[in-house]
C-alpha cells in the first residue's frame, strides 16, 4: 500500500489522504479501512471501513471513498 508519508493543515480545512495499489480483495472489490490513532502504543480508532462506512460514535466529517485500488479518507473541517 503506499500513502503519503505525511500531510499538514489548518485548523478548518478539508484534507484528503490517499491510500492506493490494494490487492486485497473480498469478491472482486477493494476493501479498505482507515483508523486514528491520537497517541503512540495506544488503540486505534475506526473511523472509517468498508471504503465508506462510518461507525455511529465518528463525527461526519469523516468520510471515505473508493475508485479501483485507491481509497480517499477525507476530513472536513480539521481539528
């Protein structure tokens, strides 16, 4: 998988973060999840699985999406 190894904005900006070059695949579709994790060692967090489902306890600003073997995880309105 390749992803940008890091990515900067300000308070209040849309930022979107790319995951591409999947292979894992259930049927013949890409699957991707994305995870927070605030602090090192710590639990990471579901915000997003199956390309674009969100669990109820993440705020909408969360959202995914998915085009062939590229994932996009974008925040609106960063904090």
């Amino acid at each position: 998988l390749s992803q940008p190894s890091s990515l900067s904005a300000k308070v209040g900006e849309t930022i979107k973060i790319t995951c591409s070059g999947g292979n894992g695949n259930y049927g013949c579709i890409n699957l991707y999840g994305w995870y927070q994790q605030k602090v090192p060692g710590s639990a990471p967090v579901t915000v997003i699985y199956w390309n674009d489902e969100r669990p109820s306890n993440i705020p909408s600003r969360f959202s995914g999406s998915q085009s062939g073997s590229t994932a996009t995880l974008t925040i609106t309105g960063v904090q």
